[in-house]
C-alpha cells in the first residue's frame, strides 16, 4: 500500500489474463482499498523466468531470496500446480 512494492503477481489463470495495461486494480489489504493503474503486462513461463526480469524485492519487499518467493509462491494453495499449468501474470503498478 505504500508503493514498495512495484510488481503484483498471480498464477497466469484466465481470471487474470485480461488485464492490459492502462486498467485501474483496487488492491485490498484487510480494511484498506488502494487504487493501482496497471502500467504493463506480462506472462512468464515460471518463476526463475519472472526472476529473468524482476529482482526480488519488486515482487515482495519482506523477502529477501529467492528460496523465500519460491517457498511463498508453493505456500498458496495449488499455486505450484497453477504456475506449472499457466505461468505467473505479472502487474507493473504506477
């Protein structure tokens, strides 16, 4: 919320797959609702490729490895078999 983070990902699922950039996303974070404008989009294969363009702590500030997004990613429930089958979306917010 208070913009360090630069990068929202999702498992590339269709529910996400039409978001383009110039859309406005309302994230939500227990009782607070901010309004992002997506700048771009783009769709990685796994991980280590969304790693290829990203560093670490555009995706999450609070981790510092990539041991540590690899062990959030397969913390989520069915993300694994999601990134496996669709990849990871991701979201440049302004």
């Amino acid at each position: 919320m208070n913009g360090r983070k630069k990068v929202e990902t999702r498992a590339a699922t269709e529910k996400f797959r039409d978001i383009k950039a110039g859309d406005v996303l309302i994230l939500i974070c227990g009782k607070e609702k901010n309004e992002k404008k997506v700048r771009a989009v783009r769709v990685f294969k796994s991980i280590s490729a969304l790693l290829g363009k990203y560093k670490v702590y555009q995706i999450n500030p609070g981790v510092k490895t990539k041991v540590e997004l690899i062990k959030m990613y397969h913390s989520f429930p069915g993300y694994r078999e999601k990134i496996k089958k669709y990849g990871l979306i991701a979201l440049e917010m302004q």
